[in-house]
C-alpha cells in the first residue's frame, strides 16, 4: 500500500514539475515578445521624428535660402560651429516680458523708519496716512 502511494506521489511531482517549467517558458517568450514590442514602437516613433525633423528643417532653408549653404556646411563638418546672430533671431526675445519689482508700502515705511525718519515724514513722502505709518511700525515692533 506505501509503494501504491509513493508512485502516485512521484507521478504527481512528475505531472507538476512539466507544467511549471512549460508556464515558465510561456512567461520567457511573453517577456521576450513585449521588450521586442516595445523596441518597435521606440523605433518608430524614433523615425517619425526624424523625418519631422527634416519636414521642418526643409521648411526653415526655404524661408532662408542663403543659410541653407550654413546649414549643408555644419551638417557635412559638425565640429564647425555657426556663432553668426541674425536679426531674426534677436527678435525671438523681443517679446520677452521683464519683470519689476516694487517696495510695498509696508517695507518703505519700515525702512524709513530705520532711517529715522518720524511718522509725519514718512506719511507725507509715501503719500499715506500717519495713522497707517503708526500702526505698521506698531506692528511690527520698530518703536
């Protein structure tokens, strides 16, 4: 009776050990034939851009014929560089908005009060009431 079960036992083990190792080999080629999906995809998309590239390059010389002569210079020796700038170019950052900053009036008031300037002072030089004067150097613990 223990040899019956120790046979069954090995044909099951047997049984189970073929159809793990057929999973793991469904497993290898899946991995296998996504990463070889992927890299597809990567090249294509990889070669779209390209030839946006030079859709737009084409586009670029025919607006400016006398740089395509450039262009075919530095594409045919890529150590040359081109440090010429043209008027186009300076007129990218033309619309370039600048920033300003400006003092609150809180921060020009404590500032003239460090530079001992009185409360009627600073309120007739920064336009406001001396009471409001007062009050932010109140508070903010200047007196």
């Amino acid at each position: 009776m223990v040899s019956f079960v120790l046979i069954i036992s090995f044909l099951i083990h047997i049984v189970t050990f073929a159809a793990i190792y057929q999973l793991l080999r469904q497993i290898q080629t899946i991995k296998q034939s996504d990463t070889s999906d992927i890299q597809e995809v990567l090249a294509t998309y990889l070669q779209e851009i390209r030839e946006e590239n030079n859709r737009l390059q084409q586009a670029v010389l025919k607006d400016r014929p006398n740089e395509q002569e450039q262009l075919a210079q530095t594409t045919a020796n890529p150590d040359l560089t081109i440090e010429k700038t043209t008027p186009e170019e300076s007129d990218i950052y033309e619309n370039v908005k600048k920033d300003y900053m400006e003092t609150s009036t809180h921060s020009r008031i404590l500032q003239l009060h460090d530079k001992g300037h009185s409360e009627s002072e600073i309120a007739q030089k920064l336009n406001c009431g001396k009471t409001e004067a007062a009050l932010i150097i109140k508070l903010y613990g200047k007196k």
